[in-house]
C-alpha cells in the first residue's frame, strides 16, 4: 500500500514507512492473523495526535475511521482549525472477531503489546503537545478516565510514555450511533471545546504545559502563579486557555511556565 502524500514530508526516525512495516511484521500482537490498521499522517508540525479503539469491519482497507461512524468524525475533524499529526488506533489490527460479534473492544491484553510495540513508541518519537482520545478504550488506558465521566475535558496521562501530557476526550462516533439524538449533541460540544483548545495550544511549546492544584475562591490563575509548575497527574485540566480563567468547581488551572 502507498503511502498519502501527507506522509511524505515526515522526517522522524520512525518513518512512516519503518511504522508500516513494524506493524505489518509484528510477531508478538495477539491479532497478527487479523488485517493490518495502519496510522493515517497528517501535517507534521499541527502538535497534536488523534486515538481511536482499533480496526472495525470497515477498516480492512488498512486506514482508520474510514467506515460509516468514521465519515461522521472526518466531518467534525474538517471543521477543527489543523489537523492531527497522526490518527491511529490503540489497537493496529481489526478486531472484529466474527459477523456475529463485529464490535468487540479489544482486550486489555491487546491494547497493552500493541502500546509497547507500536502505539508507544510512536508517541514518545512524535512527541505531541495534545493527545485526543476518541472513546473510553482510548480514554481508559490513557488516563484512566471513562468517557460518560470524562468527554469534553482535558485530562492527564498517566501512562508511559506520555504521562502528564494533556489528553481530551471525545465521544466515539460509533456510540452516539446507538442514540444519535440523545448524543449526538454532546459529540458535537466535545469538538467544539476541541476547536477552542487548538485555537491557543498553537502558541504553547511543548514544555510549557504546568498543571497546579488550586483554592476554589481563588478568582484568576494570575494570582496563582507561584503555584505553576506542581504536576497533578489524572486530575481535570478546567482551565480556560484564552482567558487563563478557572473552573472553580475543579480547582486545577493549566498555564504558561513562569
């Protein structure tokens, strides 16, 4: 398979190309029998990376989200001011383990040699300011977060490699599909909250990230400045990244370095 133009101008030591092959070649993934998901490469330099569960029936193709549910997220991502360096899988294989049963998540067996072997890595070489997670599978092993409690926030990894790096998470389109008018709109907030965060993160550096727990009466980050810098890993990001407001029902602010 060709790779996407897109792909051509990456210049990391994990090619798109040496990616492919890792994951077309592994011999340790409990789904080697099951056809290939490969990452889909975007613009290099946009900061952020996009998650998802794993190949669906759809998916054969070997590129993600590229189904029914899939058309519904590409719809919203056109929408977002960039694109992500990477839209991948947590797990690089279909995992659809039979007509009857086409859309089982992956286990927790899976999703863990998949990280080591391929997701992981990929991460640590690419190094984004923001990591979104598509659905509780992406959500759960990221930051340990589900995503009736977490969607339309911005969490702290807590996995290797990317512990406390900003992680967001979104519905997974394939859900809302089960009822569309009940969540649908909440699919439609998560990327909206999405649009507005990648709206400022393109004027954050990747090492200015600081998270700092908070008083609730506190009334600005300004005053808390001297606090910046104390990490806070899994606790909510609720700050509003334009204004440096608070959210005072979470006490935790993200700032600039100071």
């Amino acid at each position: 398979m060709s790779l996407p133009s897109s792909a051509q101008s990456w210049t990391t030591h994990l090619t798109p190309t040496e990616v492919e092959r890792r994951i077309r070649e592994c011999e340790t993934c409990p789904l080697r029998d099951r056809p290939a998901v490969f990452p889909e490469w975007g613009p290099p330099d946009s900061g952020w990376v996009l998650l998802g569960e794993a190949g669906g029936r759809d998916e054969a193709v070997g590129r993600p989200f590229v189904g029914r549910s899939g058309r519904d997220l590409r719809r919203l991502l056109a929408q977002l001011p960039s694109q992500p360096m990477v839209i991948h899988n947590m797990v690089a294989r279909s995992i659809v383990r039979s007509k009857a049963r086409p859309n089982v998540k992956p286990t927790t067996k899976e999703i863990r040699e998949c990280w080591h072997c391929h997701v992981g890595s990929l991460l640590s070489e690419l190094r984004p300011r923001l990591i979104v997670a598509v659905g509780t599978t992406a959500s759960q092993w990221l930051c340990s977060v589900g995503v009736e409690r977490g969607h339309g926030s911005t969490w702290i990894g807590t996995q290797e490699p990317i512990e406390g790096l900003p992680v967001f998470i979104t519905r997974h389109p394939a859900g809302v599909m089960r009822n569309r008018q009940k969540l649908q709109p909440q699919l439609e907030g998560d990327f909206t909250t999405l649009q507005a965060i990648l709206n400022q993160t393109s004027r954050l550096a990747h090492d200015h990230y600081r998270i700092a727990p908070v008083h609730p009466s506190t009334p600005s980050a300004t005053e808390l400045a001297p606090l910046i810098g104390s990490w806070a890993p899994g606790r909510l990001l609720a700050a509003d990244l334009e204004t440096s407001s608070l959210d005072h029902r979470t006490g935790v602010i993200l700032g600039l370095s100071v």
